[in-house]
C-alpha cells in the first residue's frame, strides 16, 4: 500500500525530498543532479521569491516506509490571471516503476488542486521558467545538462495511462561549433551594426556588468518571453534575487550584450562551459569536495558549452541580431576548445530560434513534454 505524505516547506525536510532524486538515479550515466541546496532554496517559501505569487505543497510517497516518489504541487497566481486558466502545477516529480506510486503522487497534486479551486493538473513546471520543467520522452540515452530534467523512458509512459495528454513540447539541438564565423553571420552581422546602429558590449567586470545592465537584463527577458507558454514574468524581488545568484557566476567572455546608439539593451546571450561532468561528479553537494569539481567544471578544460539564455526585443527579433551575437561567442568558443553547443529547451513551436541553428551541423538529440489532464 502507498502511502503520501506532505512534506512541510522546512529546510531539513526539503533535503531529504531533494535527496530522494540524486539517490534514485545515482548510477546513472546520463543524469545530471541538480545541487541539493540550489533545489532547497527554491522551494524554501524563505528563499524563493516566487513564492509572492506562488503557493506550493510537497509530496512523498512511501511503501512501507520506504520513499518510492515525490511530487511539489504549484499554483503560480501571476500565469494564471495572465492566461485565464485555473491550473495546477505538478513539478520536481520523480517515482519508481509502479503505476499505483505515479497516480498516488498525481492524485494528491490533484485534491490539492481541486480545493483550490483549480480546474487542470498541468506539468511538469517550477515556479517561473527560471526552473526546470518538462519530462523528458526522447533522448534518454544524452547527457543531460545544469538547467534541464533528466528522467527513465517509462515517465512518459505512466503519464499516458493516467489520462495526462501532450500540451507543449521543447526541443533540443546539439550544435557543432565551426571552425570560424560562417560568411553568411558575418556578412549579416555588419549589415545589422549599419543599419540600427548597434553594438557589442563586453564587459570584465563583473560588478559593473550588474551595476550597468543586471537589471536591463532580467526586463528585456521579461519582453522578450512574454509571449512564450506559460512565461512567468519576474518581478522585482526575482530579479535582484537573481542578478545576485547568477550573474556573479558567469564567465564574461561568453556573455554577449548588444546596446543601441543611446546604450539601451536590445539583445543579450548568455552561455557557460557544461557543467554536466562536474555536477555528476559532486553528487548534487558542494561539500567536502563538489566544489573542487564544479570549479574545475567552470575553469578547466572542456569541449562543450550550455547556451543558457539567448533574448532579443520583440520588435527587432527576425532581423539578424542574432548574427551579432554569433559574431562575438563563436571566437570565444573556439578559444575555450569547445566543440559542441547544447542549445537547451526550445519550444517545438518557437521557428525563429530553430532556424539560427541551419548554418551549423546539428543534430535534434532531445524532446521533453509538458502535459496536462482536466480535473473537473
């Protein structure tokens, strides 16, 4: 017999709920943990600023007092008055084979939902897209990266029987990085610098970079994803939240920002070193010696590179900014040794990001679902 539990939104206990993950898929070669206490913070209502617009519960299922699942169920206020919708979030789900486990889990996001008056189960989302979300239902046999879910091939297969459909799906491309700047970015790129006027900014410092453009950062992904499924615009607590998180961590080489004359934001692409090995390495911890791995992960030798973030405003989106941002990162990959970019998730729907990939070799090595099931 399953039993669930609701897990209280205490540090202590959102350990053990995070744990249960990095525990189930410790020998798996594709997997890639998450650090437990970046997890933490996220569903600690003390941390996590999303919680101004978000309410949550957190589920464990256990078989004889053995965990065997668990499941956060989300209602994020904001997406839904935007959209209109009453739904309910299902996330950071994760379960052994056993259909009576998955529908356990499921139901209990589900109850809690219907006495909120919520009207769809909806999954898998975090708080903000600034979380993963998505079940993975191709790809199983890839590595996967910092800012994606990785899970078994039967997930999908369970959320099917359960009466869940396909509501949206990303894709994911595996770029190879050329050898130089191909002609047609180049020659698009300098028509784009002569026509609108803009620039590249680079910047290494990081303090400056925050103190000029952290903010003008986080309002043009606002514009930029506004439209995008279920976008979640962060509000202001979010983003000194994560100017402060992120921006201290990144590698400026591989930060690109294009201004216009008068030195406003219009474009902004954001890329890392993978830090897949290095997170596998530390098993989700920082201490006593993940830290040693995820530094080596940022600093030492690498062949592939996360494109973590790339946003353009609306109004110049489809007109070759983007060849501006080739322009920059493509000497600097070459210069990290990098060989290969993983694009990370693109809505399936989304054809003006797909096809910057055309110029390069690139292969489709991932898809990963979100799905959805009425609840009146």
């Amino acid at each position: 017999m399953i039993e669930i539990k609701e897990i209280p939104l205490t540090r202590p206990a959102l350990r053990k709920f995070t744990q249960f993950q990095v525990d189930m898929y410790r020998d798996n070669p594709y997997y890639v943990p998450p650090l437990i206490s970046d997890d933490v913070d996220t569903l600690d209502p003390g941390k996590n600023p999303a919680f101004d617009f978000c309410e949550a519960r957190c589920f464990m299922a256990f078989r004889n007092g053995v965990p065997v699942g668990r499941v956060a169920a989300i209602i994020n206020s904001k997406v839904n008055e935007k959209t209109g919708a009453k739904d309910v979030r299902f996330g950071f789900i994760d379960f052994t084979d056993e259909i009576d486990v998955s529908r356990a889990l499921l139901d209990a996001v589900e109850k809690w939902g219907k006495e909120k008056g919520m009207k769809r189960v909806i999954g898998p989302l975090g708080f903000t897209d600034m979380d993963h979300e998505g079940m993975l239902v191709e790809g199983f046999d890839q590595l996967g990266t910092m800012a994606t879910i990785y899970n078994y091939s039967y997930y999908p297969e369970h959320m099917h029987a359960l009466g869940f459909e396909k509501d949206s799906d990303w894709v994911e491309y595996l770029v190879d990085v050329p050898d130089g700047i191909p002609e047609k970015h180049s020659r698009i790129a300098e028509i784009v610098k002569k026509k609108f006027g803009f620039k590249i900014l680079k910047f290494k410092s990081k303090k400056e970079i925050k103190e000029k453009y952290g903010r003008a950062i986080f309002d043009l992904i606002n514009e930029a994803y506004e439209d995008l499924y279920q976008y979640s615009p962060l509000s202001d607590r979010q983003i000194e939240h994560y100017i402060d998180i992120y921006l201290g961590l990144l590698d400026l080489s591989l930060v690109t920002l294009i201004a216009d004359k008068d030195d406003r934001l219009v474009g902004v692409g954001i890329s890392m070193p993978s830090m897949s090995r290095a997170l596998q390495k530390s098993r989700g911890k920082l201490f006593p010696f993940g830290w040693y791995h995820l530094l080596k992960g940022l600093k030492g030798k690498n062949d592939r590179v996360d494109l973590l973030l790339v946003a353009i405003k609306p109004e110049y989106q489809g007109k070759g900014v983007n060849a501006l941002l080739f322009q920059d990162l493509i000497p600097a990959y070459i210069a990290h040794g990098f060989k290969c970019a993983e694009s990370n998730p693109e809505l399936e729907s989304n054809s003006k990001v797909q096809n910057q990939w055309e110029a390069f070799p690139n292969r489709l090595h991932k898809r990963r679902r979100c799905f959805v099931k009425d609840i009146e």
